[in-house]
C-alpha cells in the first residue's frame, strides 16, 4: 500500500497539507495515435474533510478526468494527487483495490451505470461489502440502515429496472457509501432526472455528507445543485479557474441570506486566470502591465497597444 | 469520524481474521452473481453449452475415428494376408534314433495342449484353438487291381485326429478303424480325389517298401480305402478352414499329365495314428506334423498388429519355448510380419492425411470457442467495469468466472462425452484434445473476464514525455512485429521440415505433433499477414467507394475500414483452409485411384488365360466393348546387345493393339507413333522389329540386338522406343513386338496370354471370354480400393471435418456479427434519424462482413495451397491411390466454387439472422438506452 505516511510525514508546510483531497499541478495527457489531448494542464484543487462541493465547467474542460483521477481510475500523467493518505500516482493495483473499496465511492451519470441490473436494491446496496469481505450480517445491517437513510427501505427488493431513474440513483448513493468511503463522487447525478427527482437525489448526497460525514464532490452542469453547495469549483481548459464561497449570514432581524462570492483561482506558479467577461470588458489580452500596490495589484491593458481603455482591477 | 480511522478500526487484527476476510472477498456473493447472471444471459449460455457439447464430441469422437480406421485397416490386412498370417509351429514326426530333431505324434498333441499357454499375450489374444496336422511325404502307390484308365496315384498320408473327424461327412464306407493287421492301413479319402483318382471303397493301393527300410526290414503295407468322405466347408470364405490348410491336396487333387506316366493324381488319404505309425518307416523323409494357430482378424488392432509383429520376429528366431515342457525341436512359420509391416506405411499415410485436416479442426474449434467466450463476456464488460469500480478483485471476478464455466463445462463437456459415446462409442484414445477442451472451457471465460475487468480500470500511468511515450508505443509495436514474425517463420520452417522428412516421424497412433502443427501454424501466420494486408485493400476500396453518390459509399467505407478482429479471421480461415485441403486432397486421391487403375489392370478389363487369335473377335462383339486386343506376355526375356544384355518381358501384340491403346490413358502402353512404326516395320527379313523400352535402350545397343526367347535366339530390329509401360501390372522393362511376327520367327502358333478389353461390356466379355482363367476389371479394382477401410476412413474424416467445420464458421461469422450488432444497431438508428431507410442495416452488415469473409476465403485458400503444394507430396497420397507415383494434385474449380460460395451462403445467413434479430429495434429507444442486447 502506498500511502504517503510510509513514505514521509507531511510537513505542515506542504501544499494542502490539512486537506482530505490534494491536486497539485495535476496533469493529465491522452495519446491516441498520433492526437494528444491534454485534459488536465496543472490542475490545483483542494478539498477539506466533511465539505460537499461541485466541480463545474464546460464540456471537455476535464471535470470528468478529474473525477476519474480523484477515483482511482485513472492516473496522472504528472502532479501530485492526494486523497487522504493515498497517494494517487504511486498505487500498486492491490493499493487501488483497497482505494476504491475503502476511500472512495462513485456514482455516474447513466441511472443503468451504477447498478447491476439483475441484483435487487438491497443486493446491490449489499455487493461492495462483499467484495470487501465483510461479514453476512454486518452487510444486512448496514444495507437496511443505508437504504432506510436513502429513503429506499421499502424498496430494498426491487431491482432497478422496476425503480424510477431518481430512485435508482439514490440507491446507487447507498451503494456508494456501503463501505463508508471518505469521499463520495458524484459525476452529473441529475443529469439524466428532472429538477424535483434531481433535487430528491440531491437531498440524498446532503443526507451522505451531514448523516455519514462523507466528503461529497459532486460534478455537475446544473445550476441549481452547484447552487446548493458549500463551494463550487469552475474549471477551464484543465485547470480550475475560479471558485464560488458561499455562506450563510443572519442579519440583524434574523434572516438568513446566502452569500456567495467567487474568486479567481492564483496556482502555485502564480499563475491567474480572469475570467473571459473582465477581459473582454477591459480588452485584456496577449499581454497585460502589473502594477504591485501596497494592498492589490494592478492589471492594466498594454499602453502601446490601446493606451486610452487601462482600468485598474482591484482583487475581491 | 475520519475515514482513514474507520479504516483502522476495520481492519482485522489477527492473521486469522485477515484470511478470513480475503476469502470472504475472494468468493464474494459468487452464487448470487452467477445465478443472476447466468439467468439473463441464458440464451447465450445455451448457445456456448451447445458449442462445449460440440466441441467435446469432436474431441472424443476424432481421435476414436481415426483409431476406429487404422484398427479397421488392420482388421482389413490381416484378413487380407489369409491363411498365411497364421502362425504355423512345426515338426518332424520319426524315430528319435535317427535324428534328434525327430519327434512323436504324442508329443505333437501336447505341443497342441499347451501351446495357447506358452504364447506371448499379443498372439494369444488374437489367435484361434489350435490345429493338428500330420502329412507324410509323397508316397507313389499302386493299384492291387491295375486299372490302366485310372491316373497313377501319388499320395501323402494324413493323420485323421479329432481336428479333421469333426465336421466329416462320410459319403461311402466308414471312417479308418484300429487295425490288428500290420501289413495293411485302413485310410479314407475325399470325394474330390476319388473321382480324380478312380478310387472307390475297397480299392486297396499297395505301398512299395523302399530298398531298405528306416527299421531295416523290406515288409511291404497296402492302404485300402475304407471310405469316401466330403467336407461341408473344407474354405471358409477367403481362406482355408485351419485343420485342412495344411493338407493341401486333401480336397483339391492335383492332377498333372506326365508323357512318360501318364496322368498322376497327387492326393491325401487320411488314416489313424496306427496307420501313420506304419507308413513312416516306408519313407526316408520325416512326416510333417503343423499346429496351425489360425489368427482372426476381427481381434486385431493396430496397436496388436506391431505388438504381434515383434512376437513372430522373435518366434520365429526362437521357437524352442513354444515346446517348453514337452522337449521337442519346432520352428515356427508365418508370413504375418512381412505382409504386415507394409500396412504401417499405408496405415501412416492415411493418420497424415487425416491429421492435417484435425490439427485444422481444433484450431478452428478453439478459436471459435475463444470467439463465442469473448462474446460472452464482452456482453457483460458493463458489468465487470461496475464490479471492479465496486471494490472487486481480479481474483474475485476470476473466482465467478470459474465457477460459472466449471458448471457449464461440467453440462456441455459431459452432454458432448454422452451423445460422443453414442455415436461413436469406444475407449479414451487421446485424452489431450478433450483436455484442451475442458481447460479452454473453464479457463477462457474467467480469464476474459478478468482480462476485460482488469483493462476497465487498468490504473497504467502514462509518462509525462511525448517521446517516452511513443517510446513505449514503439517498443509495443517492435515487440508485435517480433512476434508476428516469429509465428511466420515457425510456419515455414515447420511445413520445411515436414515436406523433407516425409511420413517417417508420422505417428499411427495418433496425431503426429509438427504435421498438425504445420496447417495451425500457417492459418496463424496467414491471418497475421492477411490482418496487415487487409487494411491496405479495404483503403483503396473505400477511396473508390466514397467517390459514389448517397450515403451508401462513405459509410459502407468507414464500416468497412474498422479493423477485422482476429479470432474471427483465424477461425474462418481455418475453416475455408480445411475445406479446401480435404476436399482437393481426397478428390487428388479419387482422381489417383482411377489412374491407378489404368495402370494396375491396363485397360478397362483384363483376363489371363490361353487365347487364340478369335478370341478378340469375338470379345468386340460382346455388347458394350468398344475395343479388345489379345497379346502373348513372356516374363523374364533376355535382351542381348553383345557386350550388354538385361532381363525384359516381351509383349506380342496382335493387330487389334491400337485400338486399345488409343483409349488407354498415356503412360500405360507405348504411344501411338511408336505402336504406327511397329505395324509398319517390314517383316520381309529375318529379324524381330520390336519396340523397346526407353530405359532399356539406354542400358544395350539397339544395333546389334537379340531377343532371347525360351531357347531361341531372335535377331531384333529396333523401329522405335517408349516411355512407361504397363509396369502397374507387369514388370519393367518392356520390348513390344508383334504376336505374329514373333510366332512367324519361332515357327510356331504362339497363343496369346492376356485379354485387353475396353468399354463398359468390358468386365463381362472378359468374364465370358473363351480360355479365361482369371479376369479383373477396372470398376471392380476402383471399388475394393475405395472400399479400403483407410481410404474410406479419410474419406469419412474429410467428410465429418467439412461439416463440422462448416458449422464452426457458421458459428464464428454469426458471433461476429452478434458482437458487432449493438454499435450497429446505434449506427443505424442514429442514421435512420438523418434519414437513412431501415434496409440500410443490410449494408453496414455486409461492409463489416465483407473483409473479414474476403480475407477468410483469401487467407485459407492461400493456406490450402500452401499446404497442398508442400506437404502433400510428403504425406503418401500414393499410398492410398495405389498408383506407382504420387498422384498429380487435383485443383478442381467446382470444389473452390463451392467452398466460396458457401463462405459468402454463410455470411449471408449470419446477416439475415442478425437483421431479423433487429427488425424490431426503434431508433429512439436504442438511442435513449444506449444499445439494445
């Protein structure tokens, strides 16, 4: 097993060194024949314990292949990429096994992905015990306290051609924490449902995160799930680009409110990223001024170029 | 609550526990899975238990067969070879005081006794109760009452034991009783041999002492006939009932006119022990006392025919304990071990021809059995994927894998051993191709399945570098190439090897390991370089294609430029590789067979017999004959040239040759310019015009030659020479002259000796024919040898491949096209969405069908040349064509026809089944699932 605390202590010091899941400058290169595709291009996230977050971005910006890194189903090209002390390039394949029976669980997109279809709910809630060789009775307990936790208890026998597409994902929830994995992956969970269903399933994964404790990292195109979550990562062309906080404030009269801001994301080269709207208002391109202030930094336009558009950007 | 510390509490802390846990993981909800599983995919599992069914029966039926026909080619030979396979144990019956090889008849009967006990297993098992029987030396008798018109009679006196008593009839008289009368040896006689000899009950026959007598006295004994018996079955069919085999003129009486003598019947009076007793000393020769073993076929096997062979060598150097316990001098006799030791070469050919066609058989089978595994498993690659992703173990999906193909082997293997011992029921010959069966069985599923779940999440990390990649790809494509190369090399250098050392190492009891090795290893390397060159042409067809107008051109190209799979192609090649090398090589040897014929019998039929000059005449007339020649053979003609001479036999032809000869095949006679100068070489000298021999001619001086016949010597005048000859019935070398000119030379009528007679009548003229003493025909010739039971089995064996290889294609092609049949089915419900006619389904199955049925064909005809051309000549077609030289290859083009048109029947029935399959399919419910099964 190749965790990073046989090989070395992680000093405090080290890049997300409190963080549950570390990606450092990940890349990620596909070669097929002679068209190489970079769909991670130094890639910085990190997650802590107990958060429930969502990863979004545009087709072919490379959430998926970063959930399939996080997963242990694939591996970086280079980088670094830490999921509690797993390190994710250095896994033997038995190291892999007990990754993904222990660490981490999935959930996919297609409903008929997640399950066996020929397995009831309660069967397939039960599987990923067995293979981990857990004990008869200990499976019946955990399959019932999860499926009653998914709100699928009534179901249990049913197989999933005889669920509706929320429900089959909610038991696939319940699949995916059957072995109480760390963190739970979700890739597009409502993106084959409907907004009620979505929401249904949605409640779910909160259920996983705040009932279970489980770390929830849900990818996703739909606004109203990464709306609801703690922090929601943007990725760009393989590299996250920007994120959105938010929290919850109670005014003075007792109301609450949903504050949400987003930053831009700085990586540990000092690279940053604006977004394409500043710098289309701006006309920022090939080459910017930086001037350092005493508590900002300013980005001006190239004075030779369009001397007459320079803005200063303040950062939020 | 941490994970990781979830993690620690979990894990269990005793080693005991830890090998509990895998356990628990290793055989993980294995019943339920593969219950479930199993279930879904049921008609497939029935499908994949039919083929196991199959494949088993083939497994234990093949090596049967070919078993089944060497022991029947044993059976065959040994019934052949008659009476004189028997093991005779012989001695000499006399007084012990003149020579110590000289034993009694009591002793004979106890050599008979205990002989079944002292003979090695291998004979003991196939041979018969043994037989006495005592003959004296000829004895030249006289009537006690002269007859003038009687023959002479020359007798041998046979012992009448218990062998030859049983199943006499007597007809006249009685049968020998003990007699007090020293001077007289009451003896019985056939009907047969009384009618020659004029013998009748109370013919007394007086025996002449010889000067001086072994015993020293000059009394002289009569033998009166005191009975006339007959035999109801003195030959059982083909061969001589045992206990009169060696008292060979008991039933058949020889007669032979002698000028000086007269007629001389040699015949055989059986008489008691008592009445031997008294002949003896009239005879300075020993009697001969034989215990005939008779041997019967039907007991033989081949593997009792080498064991009994290597019995009567060693016998036959050493008899001396067949008499053990007895103390007499044998020696034994049988022609066994040299009429058999022949059947080893034919027995080897025939194992050659049938294992090139059963190497192809299993390979072809094991490639369809690997094919319709994936198809199994591809299948389920979704729920493999979701497995691993679950936490699964390759062991673990191993372990359900096994269990799964354990059971199903366990119903298929066993269902295919059942119907296997019904339809060709016999011991375990070969254990090993069924062995190879059980393992593909049980292993190639699991391992599949833990192949496609161990590439679902394979967790390879890839370098960084772009050069270290194309690195690795590099060292992946050198390591294929490599491999590749290798497998073409081994395919030559075994088919070399084979075509250089012929049937030598060739194994009869089963399949000789390179010779089947030889039609794998090129159906391999022919699929590896068909799998590169196929892309190449399917590219330019394509480039052709796509210039057509509609959709039709470009996607019927981009569905044919997929790359063909190679399972597929290997077993499909295999297939179209045995068809065509079994049915070219039995149609080589049929086609051999009847030029054998030719060659064998010389025309469509042949008599021997004496002939005078109308029997031609009057067998042309016989309806049916087209064409008849009589002619004198003299074996063993001197041909002098003065300093040279050689041994030749003569043919004399009469006038009517050439019209024989003009529809003989050419080789067989001399060719009809030489025959034209022959008939128009002048008589008006004094010397022979012959034609002769070319290799003769190379041997003398045709100048100065003569032609030695019996005692005379003729002057020859050489008008011409020859290729060939009849040497399939006669021997070589030959000089041809004509019959009346010979006669003419030597003053004297010469009668002609054989009878050539062409057309269907042939048979039955040469039958009818006046002075025939034995005729043999073509058809009847062709039909005991294609009755032969080695040539029947190949046949049968190129028959039972065809088809089942037949089948196997069939198999692969609809496997294929079931494996691509989901894509295909989303291929064309996202098409019909643009437009496209559902009949167009149609089309990407045949573009995807296409190139791997045209590779097929091309790849195993290839092959099948391949191995006619090279091994063939090496595996003793000959032999079962019985001609005098290997017969020429036969590529027929009805046969390739057929072969390709029954690839591309084939390959339409796969797609019709498979467009069936699908009619039903609705573009928006495929494209919504994904893919529909």
């Amino acid at each position: 097993m190749t965790l990073q605390t046989d090989a070395k202590p992680r000093s405090a010091s080290e890049f997300g060194a409190d963080a549950l899941i570390v990606c450092d400058n990940v890349v990620r290169i596909y070669q097929v024949e002679q068209i190489e595709v970079q769909a991670l291009q130094g890639l910085d996230l990190l997650v802590d314990r107990g958060e429930m977050i969502a990863i979004v971005g545009a087709s072919g910006s490379g959430k998926s292949t970063l959930l399939n890194v996080l997963s242990g189903l694939d591996v970086p090209t280079a980088g670094r990429a830490r999921v509690g002390d797993w390190d994710l390039l250095r896994m033997s394949a038995a190291d892999r096994l007990a990754y993904r029976r222990s660490v981490v669980g999935f959930i996919w997109q297609q409903t008929s992905r997640n399950l066996l279809p020929y397995l009831s709910a309660a069967e397939n809630v039960a599987l990923p015990m067995s293979f981990a060789g857990v004990r008869s009775r200990a499976r019946t307990r955990r399959t019932a306290e999860l499926l009653d936790a998914m709100g699928m208890g009534a179901k249990a026998a049913r197989r999933p051609g005889e669920l509706s597409g929320g429900e089959q994902q909610r038991v696939a929830i319940a699949v995916s924490l059957a072995n109480r994995p760390q963190v739970l992956f979700a890739d597009e969970p409502t993106g084959e449902l409907d907004t009620a269903t979505g929401a249904d399933v949605f409640a779910a994964l909160r259920t996983a995160n705040e009932s279970f404790g489980t770390t929830v990292v849900i990818v996703t195109h739909d606004a109203d799930v990464s709306g609801q979550v703690q922090r929601t990562v943007a990725i760009r062309d393989g590299r996250t680009s920007s994120e959105v906080v938010r929290r919850t404030e109670i005014d003075m009269w007792g109301d609450s409110a949903v504050i949400a801001e987003e930053y831009a994301m700085l990586d540990r080269a000092g690279r940053l990223q604006l977004p394409a709207e500043y710098r289309a208002a701006l006309g920022l391109r090939s080459r910017v001024r930086l001037d350092l202030e005493s508590d900002h930094v300013g980005v001006w336009p190239d004075r030779a170029r369009e001397p007459h558009r320079a803005r200063e950007v303040e950062p939020k | 609550m941490s994970g990781e510390r979830v993690d620690r509490r979990r894990r269990p802390s005793s080693a005991r526990a830890r090998w509990g846990t895998r356990l628990r993981s290793l055989a993980a909800s294995t019943g339920l899975l593969v219950r479930r599983r199993a279930r879904r995919d049921a008609p497939l599992l029935v499908g994949w238990l039919a083929l196991l069914c199959l494949a088993a029966l083939i497994a234990v039926a093949v090596p049967r067969l070919v078993l089944d026909t060497v022991d029947r080619g044993a059976r065959a030979a040994v019934a052949e070879v008659g009476a004189d396979a028997d093991l005779v144990v012989r001695a000499q019956v006399g007084d012990p005081d003149v020579s110590a090889d000289y034993t009694s008849l009591p002793k004979i009967a106890d050599i008979a006794r205990l002989l079944p006990e002292n003979l090695p297993d291998g004979l003991a098992g196939v041979s018969g109760a043994p037989s006495v029987s005592v003959l004296s030396p000829g004895i030249r008798l006289t009537r006690a009452v002269a007859d003038p018109d009687a023959a002479r009679v020359e007798a041998q006196f046979g012992l009448l034991g218990p062998d030859q008593s049983d199943g006499l009839t007597i007809v006249e008289g009685r049968l020998p009783a003990e007699s007090a009368d020293a001077s007289e040896i009451e003896v019985v006689v056939s009907r047969e041999a009384a009618e020659a000899a004029s013998l009748t009950t109370g013919t007394v026959l007086d025996v002449p002492a010889p000067s001086v007598s072994t015993d020293g006295s000059d009394d002289a004994v009569s033998a009166r006939v005191v009975g006339i018996v007959a035999s109801a079955q003195p030959d059982s069919g083909t061969r001589c009932a045992p206990q009169w085999c060696d008292l060979p003129t008991m039933w058949a009486p020889d007669l032979q006119d002698s000028r000086t003598r007269g007629t001389v019947a040699q015949l055989t009076l059986l008489t008691t022990a008592e009445g031997l007793a008294l002949v003896q000393p009239l005879s300075f020769d020993p009697i001969h006392a034989s215990v005939r073993l008779p041997l019967h076929p039907e007991r033989f096997t081949f593997a009792l025919v080498t064991t009994v062979i290597d019995e009567t060598d060693a016998l036959e150097a050493n008899a001396g304990f067949l008499a053990a316990g007895v103390g007499a001098t044998v020696n034994v006799r049988t022609d066994f071990p040299d009429a058999m030791r022949s059947y080893g070469d034919r027995a080897a050919a025939s194992v050659a021809q049938m294992s090139l066609m059963i190497a192809s058989l299993f390979g072809a089978l094991a490639a369809v059995m690997l094919l319709v595994s994936g198809l199994i498993v591809g299948r389920r690659s979704a729920d493999l994927a979701l497995e691993r992703a679950r936490g699964s173990s390759l062991g673990s999906v191993a372990v359900r894998g096994l269990a799964e193909s354990l059971a199903l082997a366990v119903f298929g293997v066993g269902a295919g051993v059942a119907v296997a011992a019904l339809v060709a029921p016999g011991p375990f010959v070969d254990p090993s191709p069924l062995a190879v069966v059980c393992a593909i069985a049980v292993l190639a599923p699991a391992v599949r399945a833990a192949l496609v779940a161990r590439e679902a999440w394979s967790g390879r990390r890839q370098p960084a570098n772009r050069r270290d990649r194309q690195l690795i790809a590099g060292r992946a494509r050198v390591r294929r190439v490599v491999l590749e190369v290798t497998v073409v090399v081994l395919a030559v250098a075994s088919l070399a090897s084979v075509r250089s050392r012929g049937l030598v190492e060739a194994r009869t009891e089963g399949t000789d390991p390179l010779l089947a090795a030889s039609p794998l290893l090129l159906a391999v390397a022919l699929t590896i370089v068909v799998l590169r060159l196929q892309p190449l042409a399917v590219r330019v067809a394509a480039a052709i294609a796509v210039r057509s107008r509609g959709a039709v051109g470009v996607l019927g190209a981009a569905h044919a430029m997929r790359s063909v799979a190679v399972l597929p192609l290997l077993a499909l090649t295999l297939s179209v590789g045995l068809l065509l090398t079994g049915s070219l090589m039995v149609q080589t040897v049929r086609e051999g067979q009847v030029d054998a014929s030719w060659q064998r019998i010389g025309a469509d039929a042949r008599a021997e017999g004496v002939f005078d000059a109308s029997t031609a005449g009057q067998a042309r007339s016989e309806p049916g004959v087209t064409a008849a020649s009589t002619q004198l053979v003299l074996t063993s003609v001197g041909v002098d040239s003065g300093a040279a001479s050689a041994l030749a036999t003569m043919v004399a032809v009469d006038a009517d040759f050439a019209s024989v000869a003009d529809l003989l095949p050419a080789g067989t006679v001399p060719d009809g310019s030489a025959l034209d100068a022959l008939a128009a070489a002048p008589t008006t000298d004094d010397s022979l015009p012959v034609l002769i021999d070319a290799r003769l001619a190379t041997r003398v001086d045709t100048d100065r030659l003569v032609v030695v016949v019996d005692q005379d010597r003729l002057t020859a005048r050489v008008v011409g020479t020859f290729d060939g000859g009849p040497d399939g019935y006669l021997d070589a070398p030959f000089v041809y002259a004509e019959l009346d000119t010979l006669s003419e030379r030597l003053d004297e009528q010469l009668p002609a000796s054989t009878l050539l007679v062409m057309g269907e009548g042939a048979a039955a003229a040469a039958d009818s024919a006046s002075g025939t003493t034995e005729a043999v025909s073509r058809t009847a010739w062709l039909e005991e040898r294609r009755d032969q039971p080695l040539v029947q089995g190949v046949d049968r064996m190129t028959q039972l491949s065809a088809a089942a290889v037949a089948l196997l294609a069939a198999i692969a092609l609809v496997t294929t096209v079931a494996s691509g049949s989901r894509s295909r089915s989303r291929s064309l419900s996202l098409l019909r969405t643009l437009g496209v006619r559902r009949g167009f389904g149609w089309l990407l199955a045949v573009a995807e069908l296409a190139p791997l049925v045209v590779a097929a064909l091309v790849g195993g005809a290839v092959a099948s040349a391949a191995i006619l051309f090279t091994v063939a000549p090496a595996i003793g077609l000959r032999i079962l064509a019985g001609g005098l030289a290997e017969p020429a290859l036969s590529v027929d083009a009805v046969t390739v026809v057929l072969v390709v048109a029954g690839g591309l029947a084939l390959c339409a029935a796969a797609i019709v089944v498979d467009v069936v399959a699908h009619r039903r399919d609705r573009p928006g419910d495929v494209l919504r699932v994904g893919e529909t099964t």
